[in-house]
C-alpha cells in the first residue's frame, strides 16, 4: 500500500481499542522471541525496573506518586515502591483491569482502592500533591496532549517532577497519535509551565529509540496553552494520511534505491525528491541516522534546512506547516561527524 491514514480517537475507550492491536503484535513478537529463548516480559520488567529506580532518585522514600499510564504492574515493581520505600502510591490508567489488578495488589498492602483509577487522562481524578508523577509510554497516546500536560502540573506539588518517557519521532502505529521529538516535547513543557531539567535520547530501556524527560513543576511559571495547542496540531497523526515514499506524487528524478518498510534512500549531494500533492503536506517524514546528510525543502517560496544526522535511529517528523503542495527535498551535504550522504525518505504526512 502507497498509504495509510491513521484514526482520530475521540476518547479512551477508542485509545483503548487501538492498543489492542498493539498487544496482538507483542503477543506474536513473544512467541517468535521464545522461539529463540528470548524471555520479553522478563527484558521489559527488568528495563521497567530500572526506569523506576532512576525516577526515584529525584524523590524521597514514603512520599506522594502517581504513576499515569501503569499498565500492568509487575509484582516485584510494586513490592518495591511499597514495601521497600513506603510511598503513598497512587495508579492511573484507561484500561480497567490493569486497574482491578492493582487494586488486589494494593488489598494485601493495606493501600485503598481510591488510590487507583481509571477515565480520561486529560481529566485526572486526583485532588491530591504529589511529589512525583511517572509516566512511561502513556503520553503520546493522549487525545488531548494541551489538557493532559495541564492536568499533570494541577497534581503536582510546587517543585514536584514529571519523569516521562515516550518513543522517539515518527512511527507507523495507530496508537501513537503524536510524533513530536525532543524540541517539540521541551517546548510543549516549558509552555504548560514545566521547567525541564534534562532529557535523554537512546535504547536503554526499549529496543527502539525513546526520549526520557525529567521535568520540575514551578507554581510561578506561566502557562501558555496556545502554544501548546499550536505545536500539538502540528505534529499529530491523528485522522492524517501518510503518502509513503513510494507514493506516485512522490518521484526522484537522480533515482532512488528501496530501503526496509517502503522507504526511499537517496545517496550523494544533489539528489532530489520531487513532490506534486493535491493538498499542503504537513510533515516530510524521514530516518535520522548515523549516515544522514542534510537536506534542503523549498517551494520557491518557502525553505527550511534540516541536518537528519542522529547517532540513535530513528524516523522524524519535518515540519512543513505552510509550504505549498509542490515542493522540492535536496540533499546538500552532510554533518561532518556524519558517516554518509544518505536521505531515507518515509513519505510524506498530509
């Protein structure tokens, strides 16, 4: 298929209906990874483990967390927040029997059922301040990235934190409704009225690329939500087509080679995409890699510059908010620390 367009969920029920799809893929990436004596759910328990300990660096044993996105808690995760450093733990999470499954945890450590919920993520049932909210994986499944970010800082005591981790850039999953990187996500932060402290960008705790935020809450910091608005239209999937690189409005005039999952290489300065669309695009969808070069997109009227150098893989969204349908992608050079002149084109979102 030259495209695929991805769904505009309206709630989380409908979130929730998405990641079904994602659980049948795991199911069938554990069986094939057993096939080859690869335990999975033990490697993510024990990546979740780690992300854990190093949340718990920026709070102190016994205080208040809320973990927003929990899925299914290991045991062992939950022995250690409870019984090991006696916070006041607190889950959330649109998928109800995650829930249930906390609930009977928290039944044998004396925690309350209220302490575990269920809803919209934008709209947190929680009055409470917490030292600490986690959220690994969850955030770039919200419908309402603006409301959900507001709410986060509403739960958060002045000087609280915010450890989130999300997958990096642009993927081809229906679930993942954003594909912001990391300017996108620190601007968005520091507009709900977050301080970002630090970011990182790697493997450590999936086999794809993620980036882990750590942010501080300031009650004195201005919130300026039309900022935020504004970014998160711009780099969101939902209810968008994507026209994949082999797409007949996309063309190449110096050729191009076929790379993995419909993507288009082109090699050496000079080479060029043509594209001749029916509709303004709204992102050039390409792979940072360590052999990227760097491109130059112009409509004769519009032109921005990238450098796809990255030394994590992974597939980015270029922002082309105002270029006319018809425009050009050349490929100008490179970064020096770069190990090639290579531009690998996904498609193009419009």
């Amino acid at each position: 298929m030259t495209t695929k367009t991805f769904p505009m969920p309206k709630g989380a029920d409908q979130v929730q209906e998405l990641m079904a799809s994602q659980l049948a893929d795991f199911r069938t990436k554990r069986a094939a990874a057993e096939a080859r004596g690869i335990d999975l759910i033990a490697e993510r328990i024990s990546r979740y483990l780690t992300r854990w300990k190093e949340a718990l660096v920026y709070v102190n044993e016994g205080e208040k967390i809320l973990d927003l996105g929990v899925g299914w808690m290991p045991p062992q995760i939950f022995e250690m927040l409870i019984k090991e450093r006696g916070h006041n733990y607190h889950a959330f999470d649109v998928d109800r029997s995650s829930i249930q499954h906390l609930v009977d945890l928290g039944i044998t450590a004396g925690l309350p059922a209220s302490n575990f919920k269920t809803g919209e993520v934008s709209c947190l049932p929680f009055d409470g301040k917490f030292s600490l909210v986690f959220s690994s994986h969850c955030l770039e499944h919200a419908v309402d990235i603006v409301g959900t970010l507001a709410e986060i800082r509403r739960v958060l005591k002045d000087g609280g934190v915010l450890f989130m981790s999300v997958p990096l850039g642009f993927d081809d999953s229906d679930e993942h409704l954003l594909f912001h990187g990391p300017g996108e996500w620190i601007a968005m932060l520091t507009a709900a009225g977050f301080e970002v402290l630090a970011h990182t960008i790697g493997t450590i705790y999936t086999a794809s690329a993620d980036l882990t935020i750590l942010a501080r809450h300031r009650d004195a910091a201005p919130a300026d939500p039309a900022t935020s608005r504004g970014i998160a239209e711009r780099f969101s999937k939902a209810g968008r087509t994507l026209l994949r690189s082999n797409h007949e409005s996309l063309t190449y005039p110096n050729g191009a080679s076929a790379g993995g999952g419909a993507q288009a290489i082109m090699q050496g300065v000079g080479s060029r995409m043509e594209a001749t669309l029916q509709v303004s695009p709204r992102a050039l969808v390409v792979t940072r890699h360590p052999w990227s070069g760097m491109l130059r997109i112009s409509d004769g009227t519009s032109h921005t510059m990238i450098d796809c150098y990255h030394t994590t893989t992974h597939q980015y969204g270029v922002d082309l908010t105002g270029f006319k349908p018809d425009f050009e992608v050349e490929l100008i050079g490179r970064n020096p620390l770069s190990k090639g002149f290579e531009c690998v084109v996904a498609g193009v979102l419009i």
